[in-house]
C-alpha cells in the first residue's frame, strides 16, 4: 500500500464523538509546559554521541541474546511515535497547551527510537561482522549495515501497520483517562529501562537506558500531576480513573507479534529473580496507591485484569486475591 493511502483516520479518535473544548481542558497550563521545557534543556542528552558511536566500541560479547531480544522490542514500540503523536494532538487539539507539551514530549520519544535503533543496528553489524571476519573490509561491513537497516525498516514499517488498526487506548475514553493510562505506561517503561540498565553487562546499552528512564520518568510525573490536577478540581473523576487502570495494558501488546514471549523475556532481563519481581509489583502498587488511594489501587488489582494488555484471544491474567496484595507491601515495609 502507499504511505499515502495507508490510512485516512485515526483508530483512537475515528469513531469518537467530538468533545467540547471545555472537555479537554484538564491537563496543563502554559507554566507546566514552560517547566517541562525547562528539564528537557537541562538533562537533554546527545544522540548525536550514539549515532557515531563506532560499532566496534560496543562490547557485543556482554549482551545476551535476551538483551538483544528486548531491545529490539523496546525500540519497536518507540517507533510507534509518529502514530501516538497524530492520535495525541488530533484528540487534544482543542487544548493549546497540552500539544504544545506534546511536541516536546515527541522529540523526546523520538530520540528513544533513533537512539535504540542505532544501538541495535551496530550491534547486528558487529556480530556479523565478527561471524564473517568482515569487520576490516569496509564494502563487506557497508553491504551487512545496508542488511540490517533494511531488516529493521521492515520491522518497523509492520508496527505502525499494525497501529492504523488499534492503537491500544479505548476510543470512549475522556482525558482524564488517556493522561491516566499514559502515566502508568511512563511508569512502566521507565522501570523497565532502570532496571535493565542495572543487569545488563554491555556498557553503552546501561548509559543508553538510564539516560531513557530519566526522560521516561519526567514524563510519568508530569502526566500524573495532570491527573492529581484534574482529579483535585473534580473529585467526581476517580471511577473513570480507576476504570482506565482496570483496563490497563502496555502498547506492545497490540501493535507486535508474540508480545507473550517479547513480554516474558523483558520481565526475566529486567526482573531476573523471583525478588525482582516482587520488587517491581510493590513499586507499582505504591505508584497507584500515592495516586489513587490505597483502596482504589486494591481494586485495580483485583478488580482489573491485571497486565492482561488487552489480549483477548490469550487468557485472561490473574486477578490478584487481596491477601496476597497485603502480604507482597507488608514484607516490602518490613524488610
Ligand atoms: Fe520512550
Ligand atoms: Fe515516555
């Protein structure tokens, strides 16, 4: 199909009744904006450094194949970009305020693609090379680097395929939903990548993904004072609220292919021990309990179909029993 005719409307605000633009008025004003923009100059870093980054300075021989694996995934859900964005601004676009945030928040996930899919392209590049001995004949290495990108254009052209058909937020959704669904999205991805940055044994991929969990988490905490602002100017929000994160699942789940396994292979390389993993749900509730409340963030997981990303052909996740909610934060404050 053409780029052209891919696709004539938006899968998150295709069918959606137009709300009025006091509707959309519960996210940020110019000052949060400016103070935003205030971060992204100061911890701004250089993509410039990754993109002629040699290959050969990446130490291939530390990465595991699950590094490799999650990387590619992480990177492909970044490159869903420009898609979130045309849904973002076309959904808000009565609001000023919040697609002018969302310009700047796009570079910043942009970067996040580039920068991922630079780090995976020379990492193929290296290994190719050192599997064929071509890492000294500068044709061979340009003919693999021609290979890779193509391989990886492929793979990305198939994402946002994908995206025309669902972009993963429910199109019945009011702001105050979106802003939600996307601070836990943040939440996750930010965790994600701290944790990933601590285990993996490759240094360029550790300063790559810290540096990402730094943005990721600006963004987490601006969306979530957007939410504690409209939550706080009308406390009538909070079911729609705990509605959303019910419903919750991360975006990979649709727009890639065997995300059960991607999914599976990013919580072992992130959270490889059973304490991890503990660790990594306790920070989560906490998360949602300074957000919504203690009670509210019980329902969401026992109510909710937990992680369950919106799946319906796989199983349903467990909803978690209470007891076992308690007994996971408990030993987490007494330890
Ligand atoms: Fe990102
Ligand atoms: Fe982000």
């Amino acid at each position: 199909m053409s780029k052209l005719a891919r696709r004539v409307s938006y899968p998150f605000t295709g069918e959606q009744p137009v709300l009025p633009p006091t509707g959309h008025l519960t996210v940020p004003s110019k000052d949060d904006v400016i103070a935003f923009y205030r971060t992204h100059e100061r911890v701004g870093w250089s993509l410039t450094e990754i993109l002629d980054l040699d290959w050969r300075d990446i130490r291939v021989d530390a990465l595991t194949q699950t590094d490799i694996d999650v990387v590619e995934t992480v990177m492909l859900v970044e490159s869903n970009n420009p898609d979130y964005v045309a849904n973002l601004i076309e959904y808000f676009k009565a609001d000023q305020d919040v697609c002018d945030f969302i310009m700047m928040w796009a570079i910043e996930e942009w970067k996040h693609y580039y920068a991922l899919r630079e780090y995976l392209a020379k990492v193929q590049i290296a290994l190719e090379a050192r599997d064929t001995s071509a890492g000294a004949d500068a044709d061979r290495v340009a003919a693999i680097e021609a290979a890779v990108q193509r391989a990886l254009g492929q793979k990305v052209g198939d994402v946002r395929e994908a995206s025309g058909e669902n972009w993963g937020i429910p199109a019945h959704y009011v702001p105050v939903q979106v802003v939600a669904s996307t601070t836990l999205q943040e939440f996750m991805t930010a965790e994600f990548y701290r944790h990933h940055a601590r285990h993996t044994q490759e240094p360029v991929l550790a300063k790559l993904e810290s540096l990402l969990a730094k943005d990721e988490t600006r963004h987490e905490m601006f969306y979530e004072q957007r939410m504690k602002d409209a939550l706080e100017a009308d406390p009538g929000l909070m079911p729609m609220i705990v509605e959303a994160l019910k419903e919750f699942g991360m975006p990979g789940a649709y727009l890639l292919e065997a995300y059960t396994a991607r999914q599976a292979a990013m919580e072992d390389a992130a959270y490889p021990t059973l304490a991890d993993k503990k660790g990594a749900f306790v920070a989560l509730f906490s998360k949602m309990e300074r957000i919504i409340g203690r009670e509210n963030a019980l329902r969401v997981f026992t109510e909710g179909n937990y992680m369950g990303d919106g799946d319906e052909g796989a199983a349903p996740k467990k909803k978690m029993r209470p007891e076992l909610i308690t007994r996971l934060i408990t030993r987490k404050l007494s330890a």
